[in-house]
C-alpha cells in the first residue's frame, strides 16, 4: 500500500511559481538545455484556433484565479509524488487544458446544474439526454489520458466530445439534480470505449419482447378457458421448432469479437452513483455514452483509476486484478482512496450536516460549526459558465436533429420531431443477417400526424403489417393488422377504442369468416362470428369481386347473462344456419344445473304454414310445460327478424372495413402534422402562421379601402377583377352600372311610396274608429287621436315631398353617372362620348 506525505499549503505555495514559470516555458523558444528534458514530456497539442479567438468566452476562461493557481500547485506536487511512489502506474488526469489552452484543475471543471425541465431531474433523463445530444470522438491514442478537456459549455455547443467531456456534462447535471456523482478515469473494453454496439441486443426489443409476451400471454389464457390441446402434439411442435432453429443456427453463426491486444489499457471515463442520496439503495455506473445503467461488477469495466467530483480528487489504491468486482467505494477510507485535498467535506457529509442542521432547528437549538484543525484547502468554484440547456435542445437532441446506432442485426435510426414530413421520429430495422443486408421486419415510430398513427410494423418475408393508433382518429380505430401477401388473401384485425355506440372492441375480417367482439352492449351480445360461402365465378374477368356481398352460410352470436330474466328465457346463443333454414338457440344455465335449455326452429317456407313439429328442443327441467304454438310462433318471429338485422349488421360491417382501408390509403397520400404549440418548433410554426394572418388582413384591410374609393369595384368582381380592358367589357361594366343604378332608384321609390302608402291607410283606419266611438271617448283619448293625426300626417306630407324630389332628381343623377362612366379613363376609350 502506497502512503503519500501530506504537506500544509503554505510550502506548496513557495514553488507555485516556479510551477508557473515551467508551464509557460511549454510554448516559448527558449533554448535552455536544464528544462529540455521537462519540455519533451510536456509537450502539448495546441487548442483550436476558433476557440482561442473567440472573444465571448468568460475571463475564467482565459486565466486562473488566486485559488486555481494554488490549487494547481497542490496538484503539480501530487502528481509528482504519485509518480515517485506509482512509478509502474500511469499518470493521473489532474490538470488538462481547456479549450484556450489554460491549464485548469478536473474538479473545477464539473459545474453542478439543475435544470428547469422535468425530463433532467432524474439520472434515467440526463443520461439519455447526454448520450443522444453528444457525438463521440475517440480518444487518439487510445491507451492515453487526453491532453485537452473543454468546458460543458463548448461541447454542448459543438456536440462532439471525448468520453471524458461526456462524463463532465453528464456528472455536472447529476450533480445539479442532488445525486452523489462520480467523473470515474479507468479502462473499459474496446467495443464500449469506441461505442460499438453491434453485438449487444437493442433495447427496443427487449421492451417490444416484453410488451407482445404480454398481450399473447393474456390471450392464451382466454384461449385456455373455450379450447383444450393435446400436450403431445404440443411437445411436438416445440421439438420441430427447437430442430429448425438449430439447423439455421449452423448454417449461420454469430460472430466472436476479435481478441483486442489492447485489453485493459483503453482509457475510458464514465459515471459512478453512490447510493445515499436521492433514494439510491446501491452503487451503480453510468456509461454517458450510451446512457446505460451498469452494475459495479460489470466484466465491461477493467479497472479505475481515480474518480472526482465538484469537491474533491480520490486516487483509487486497490488492487484490480479482478476487474472492478473487488473495489469498494468508500471515499473515506484513505486506506482505499487517496484524496488531493485531504479534510475537505463530502456531498454525503454536506447533506448529513444540512439534515442536522434542519433537525436541530426544529428542536429549537443552534448548530455551531466545528472547524477543523487540519484543513488544507477548499476547492474553488468551477470556471465554467452556467450550462444552458433549452427546449429546442431537448427536442431535436441529436447531432444533426438524426441520429444512426447499429445494434446486433438491429439498426435504429431516430429523428427529430417534426423533421421528417410523414412525422417519422424512430426506425427498428431488424435484419436476418449480422451485415444487416437483408430486412426482415421495419417497425417505425411516428408522432403528431392528423390520422393519429404512432406506430406501424412491417413484416418483410410475412407480408403483416401492424398499425397502431392513439384515441381520437375516425372509426376510432386504435389497432389494424393486415396481410399484403397476395397468397394469403386479404385479413383484417381491426381493435377499437370503448367511444363506439355499437360496443365494438375487436373485428377480424377475412374473405371466409368475420368475427367480432362486443362490450357493454344494451342487448349482452359480445361475440358474433360469420362464415361465408363462395362467390359464383363471374363472367367478367375484370369485374370487381372484393365487393360483393358473399352469401352468409353460418352465424353464431353469444350474449352475457341478463339478470333480469329467467335462465331459460335468457338466450346465451344463437345460431342462424340460411342454406339449411335453421336457428338454433342455446339458453343460459340455471343454478346447479350443468345442462342448458335447447330449442331448434326451421323457417317455414313463404307458401308453408307453420307447425309445432317445425320447433324441436330440450328443457332441463321434465315438469315444465312446453309452451304453446302461439308462443313459438311469436319466438320464431322474432328471431326471422334477429336474422335479418343481423343480417345487415354484417352487410354494414363488411361496408365499414371497405370504407376504413380507403380511408387508410387517403390519409397516408395526404399526411398532415399538427404542431403542437408547446414545443419549439410548434410555437415557430404558429409564430409564422400568425404573423402570416396578419399579414394578409393588413393588405385585405388596405385593398378594402382602395375599393371603397372606386365605384366600379363591385362590377369588376362580377368580371374577375380582369386586367386588360376590351371593348366587349367596357360595355358589360357601362350596362350593368346602369341597369343597377335603375333598379336601385325603382326600389329606393317604391320603398317611399310604401311608407306614404302605410301612413295614409293608418290614418284612414283611425279616423274611421274615431267617427264611430267619438261620443264615448274621454278628453284624454281626444288628445291622443288629435296627436297621432297630427304625427302621421306629417309623415305622409315628407313621404309625398321625398317621391317628388326623388323623381326630379333621377333624371339629373342619371345623366351625371352616364358622363362619369364616359369620363372614366378605364372605359373611356370603348364608349362614345
């Protein structure tokens, strides 16, 4: 076990200098032969230019403050201690370079961030959200520590990254979220270093796996209760399949990673969790580049060298001869994991004293801080700007708003919302080969489209096609499953949503039979399955047989016991058999009986009679009188016309099916998108559609006004607002001007004479009523006929001046428009003057 001195500050600070001076002889000319040696191993790859340049970049980009300096210096002299007593190991990750060349302690280079956006308040979110927005750039060589690590806030600007830029951001949002997080510098294997997933099992699977494993076991077990299997042919069947699979397993073995000659010297950096904080029961790793959750046992992880965080640097001292499975995660043991800054407070310990400090409040006492007699030094806060993560980010996530991973016969391509125009927003492609040559099944994701599809599944050698939809669309259909092969026919599996008036759940639909599945129905029917005959072969060749109605050989239709009736009289199922003319209805069982009631009935033909012997059946109990012929007459009725409402029931379903695949090959030759106006792009969208609408009013509003001025507008709209003027439409414009002009002034005097018209005959009518009640009328009734005489024959008197004055004046405005139609530059040069 190595043991390191422990040395107080204020001898480290003495050399800080001459550390300094040593640093910045790196990019100087000097000549002097005693550094030469010191200057070859340092040696360091130039920045950017761009970001050398860049004058936005803070000033704690550009320099180190007093206590970065001295922090600096503590980790020179570390580092330089760890390589004398660590001389077989390889140096530490302590002081790379930013993106302007400043040398800056790892520590400080964590920004702790929380967010306000909800996806990034849990590790499941930051992970997912690192590992899509960031490309990898390998590390180059890869047995080596880098030379350069950028702030989160350059990487996130440039989306590519090291696997160490990866874990600074990923670890800086833990950090911010109130985890207990980990920069973790180690080896891992070769394919999770460069990100090759080809041999790993896409994640998307394993869920879809789980979800069908689901929905079939829930539909065995329904299955389970109507049919009975024989486990011999069973065992049968799962031997020839378990034969199949190993004969196409020889044909086609899976390829073995190369043996890496580089195992174990890969440097690696990921994300280490310890429990504690945020309800986390166990230590768990985060590999930032995938954003998978891993066990500290796992093999992919070949050993650690050291870990750190926003408060400290721990140098792991335990041996990893047995991978990672053997390392305890104690930081505070100095037996186990040596610290930079020794004394200085945990995450653990910091919410331990905050939680006692809350406690000790609630009690009503004082917390008094106990300074410690050997504190070295506190780490300074980070450099790095506030990391700044938007709405827009979280949306279009990937470099390039698309991102291609290749997984083991699996290739997953994901996109941005709204970035494809058919709404496509994940691809699975699984491939029957490990070249991925050759397709066997396309399952796409799609989001916000107008025919509410959010799945579709594809079956290449199958010809299946799985559609899946969310609530709302029309039909309300949420599931169609249908077949593309021509040898197999045309199949419809069609699932709806509960909003139906008809209670249908579930249709499958073939050429031969149908059947449906009902719930919550009024009548308690809930199964109804068809068989069909054939069609008579047709004499045309090109006639169109998909749509004629096939004849009905066979309907069975099953109802739910209905508690307001007997159990004899409560029909549990009827069958109606056309060719052979007969129904038979199966009756619900009584208690403790274990045999139902039976009737069979034969349609009497239009020319027969009906008989009782046309009615045969069996009834549980022998005492019961069988009923009379009146009463069966009356069930055979009602159930001729059962069968012709079922009947039609089926013509319309069979009509449904038709008219949702015609809406289907509508909706996907006219996919629309609809923009949700809580996303970025949603919120753009109606930005524009706004600021369009207002647009287009103003120019309306502006052109309304320009034709208020212009008589002739209303007459131009009849022609269509033509351009070139001709003869032929100087001539329509002067006429119908004209003729409304005439028509208007005949309307406006009818309309006086109207009101003369309806005040004289009101006048009329109450002068008559006053000569024959006038010797009854009080004096008040006297005042009030002499003011209405006096009211309506003013009114008469303006109605007979305004005729006469508009009779005058016709003749002169007539005169007056037909001169301004001449004068008007647009048709005065067809018209004579």
């Amino acid at each position: 076990m190595w043991s390191f001195v422990r040395m107080n500050l204020k001898p480290l600070i003495k050399g800080m200098e001459a550390f300094m001076e040593t640093d910045s002889e790196q990019n100087s000319d000097s000549e002097d032969e005693d550094d030469e040696d010191e200057k070859k191993v340092k040696v360091r790859e130039s920045p950017p230019s761009e970001y050398l340049s860049t004058p936005t970049l803070p000033d704690s980009y550009r320099r180190n403050s007093p206590g970065e300096v001295r922090l600096l210096a503590i980790a020179d002299s570390f580092q330089r201690q760890y390589r004398l007593l660590c001389s077989e190991r390889k140096p530490l990750l302590l002081f790379p370079m930013n993106e302007c060349g400043v040398k800056k302690f790892v520590s400080t280079t964590l920004r702790p961030t929380m967010t306000s956006h909800p996806e990034l308040l849990y590790w499941e979110g930051c992970a997912s959200f690192v590992a899509d927005f960031l490309s990898l750039t390998p590390l180059e060589p890869p047995g080596e520590l880098p030379k350069f690590l950028f702030s989160a806030t350059s990487v996130l600007h440039s989306q590519t990254a090291t696997c160490f830029e990866y874990a600074a951001v990923l670890c800086s949002l833990l950090l911010g979220a109130n985890y207990d997080a980990y920069c973790v510098s180690g080896y891992a294997s070769k394919e999770m270093c460069l990100l090759d997933q080809r041999l790993q099992e896409c994640h998307l699977l394993d869920n879809q796996d789980k979800v069908e494993g689901a929905e079939a076991k829930s539909e065995s077990d329904n299955v389970l209760k109507r049919e009975v299997k024989s486990r011999f042919l069973t065992n049968q069947a799962k031997k020839a399949q378990e034969e199949a699979e190993a004969k196409s397993k020889k044909h086609e073995e899976e390829p073995q990673p190369a043996v890496d000659s580089l195992r174990g010297l890969r440097v690696h950096c990921w994300v280490l969790v310890l429990a504690g904080c945020r309800s986390v029961q166990e230590n768990f790793f985060i590999d930032p580049l995938t954003g998978r959750r891993y066990s500290t046992t796992h093999d992919q992880f070949l050993g650690v060298e050291s870990v750190w965080n926003n408060l400290n640097y721990y140098v792991n001292m335990q041996d990893c001869k047995d991978v990672c499975a053997e390392i305890v995660y104690d930081l505070h043991d100095i037996r186990l994991w040596e610290p930079v800054l020794f004394g200085v407070i945990s995450k653990r310990q910091m919410s331990l004293n905050i939680l006692k400090r809350k406690e000790m409040k609630m009690m009503g006492m004082t917390w008094e801080d106990e300074e410690e007699e050997e504190r070295v030094f506190e780490m300074p806060r980070s450099w790095v700007s506030y990391i700044s993560i938007s709405r827009e980010d979280l949306e279009t996530r990937w470099p390039g708003s698309r991102k291609l991973t290749c997984y083991k016969k699996t290739e997953l391509k994901r996109f941005a919302p709204y970035l494809r125009l058919n709404g496509l927003v994940t691809r699975l492609t699984t491939f029957k080969d490990f070249d991925c040559k050759e397709a066997v099944t396309v399952k796409e994701w799609y989001k916000d489209r107008n025919d509410h599809l959010k799945e579709r599944e594809v079956n290449k050698v199958t010809g299946i096609t799985i559609e899946r939809f969310t609530p709302g669309r029309q039909f309300h259909l949420l599931f169609h499953r249908f077949t593309t092969a021509p040898t197999q026919g045309t199949e419809h599996e069609m699932e709806f949503s509960g909003a139906r008036v008809d209670g249908l759940v579930r249709r499958v639909d073939t050429p031969e039979e149908m059947t449906e599945t009902f719930e919550g129905r009024e009548d308690f029917l809930y199964y109804r399955h068809v068989v069909f005959g054939h069609l008579p072969e047709p004499e045309d060749e090109d006639a169109d047989t998909e749509t004629e109605e096939r004849p009905l050989l066979k309907v069975v239709e099953r109802f739910h016991r209905n508690p307001q009736k007997d159990a004899n009289e409560d029909v549990a199922e009827r069958v109606f058999l056309a060719p052979q003319r007969k129904m038979e209805v199966t009756y619900h069982l009584e208690e403790h009986r274990f045999v139902p009631c039976t009737r069979t009935f034969l349609k009497p033909r239009e020319s027969d009679d009906f008989k009782a012997d046309m009615v045969t059946g069996f009834h549980v109990d022998p005492t019961q009188k069988p009923l009379h012929t009146l009463a069966l007459y009356k069930l055979l009725s009602a159930l001729v016309e059962a069968e012709k409402d079922t009947a039609e029931q089926i013509k319309c379903s069979k009509k449904e099916v038709r008219d949702i695949v015609s809406c289907r090959q509508r909706e996907e030759m006219d996919i629309l998108l609809h923009f949700s106006p809580w996303t970025t792009t949603g919120a753009a969208k109606a930005r524009k559609q706004r600021e369009e609408m207002e647009r287009l009013a103003a120019e309306e509003q502006i052109w309304l006004q320009e034709k208020e001025e212009d008589f002739l507008a209303p007459f131009l709209i009849r022609l269509g607002n033509v351009k070139d003027m001709t003869a032929e439409h100087a001539r329509f414009l002067y006429d119908d001007c004209m003729s409304d002009f005439k028509t208007h002034m005949a309307e406006r005097a009818r309309l006086i004479q109207e009101r003369h018209d309806q005040a004289t005959h009101a006048l009329e009518k109450k002068q008559l009523y006053y000569q024959q009640s006038q010797l009854n009328m009080s004096h008040q009734e006297e005042k009030e006929y002499q003011a209405f005489c006096a009211e309506h024959t003013f009114q008469i008197h303006i109605a007979t001046e305004r005729l006469s004055m508009h009779k005058r004046s016709v003749a002169q405005r007539y005169r007056a428009l037909d001169q301004r139609l001449k004068q008007d530059p647009r048709l005065a040069p067809y018209l004579p003057s």
